[in-house]
C-alpha cells in the first residue's frame, strides 16, 4: 500500500484516524494525501438577480481553520 487517502473533517474521531492512518503509512512506508471536503456553497453568496460572488471572510476563515488543524496536536511529539 503506497498511497493512502485519509478523510480529515472536525468531527470527534479525526485524531483516532489520523494517528491510525500515520501508523499503517508509517509501517508500509506510504505516502498519506488528506481531504477536507467543503462544499462550495459555503464559499458562494447568491443576490436576488441570480448573481454569484465569492465570500472573501469564508476563504480567509476556511484558510486560517486549515492551518490550525495541519497543526500537530499540543502534548504530542512529532515523528522522527
């Protein structure tokens, strides 16, 4: 097993899974790739003429959101 696709979302069993996952890449030497999924509407507002526009706050949010959960947990130590 080379490559391994991991789903990461915030919901209470994301740790268990990426630890879980991080242990099988890290036995069979494999490369972990990460989805989050988001669907686009949380990034689109509609006016009432049927126009689309991006939400600038929701991508810089979703942005800094990323960054905080590819942090390593605290009290953890990092892999060698």
């Amino acid at each position: 097993m080379r490559n391994i696709l991991v789903h990461a979302d915030e919901d209470p069993g994301l740790v268990a899974r990426i630890e879980s996952v991080l242990e099988i890449g890290r036995r069979n030497r494999s490369h972990l790739s990460v989805l989050v999924a988001t669907p686009y509407r949380h990034f689109v507002a509609m006016d009432p003429f049927g126009g689309a526009y991006l939400l600038r706050d929701r991508i810089e949010e979703a942005l800094r959101s990323a960054a905080v959960a590819a942090s390593p947990p605290r009290g953890r130590a990092k892999a060698k």
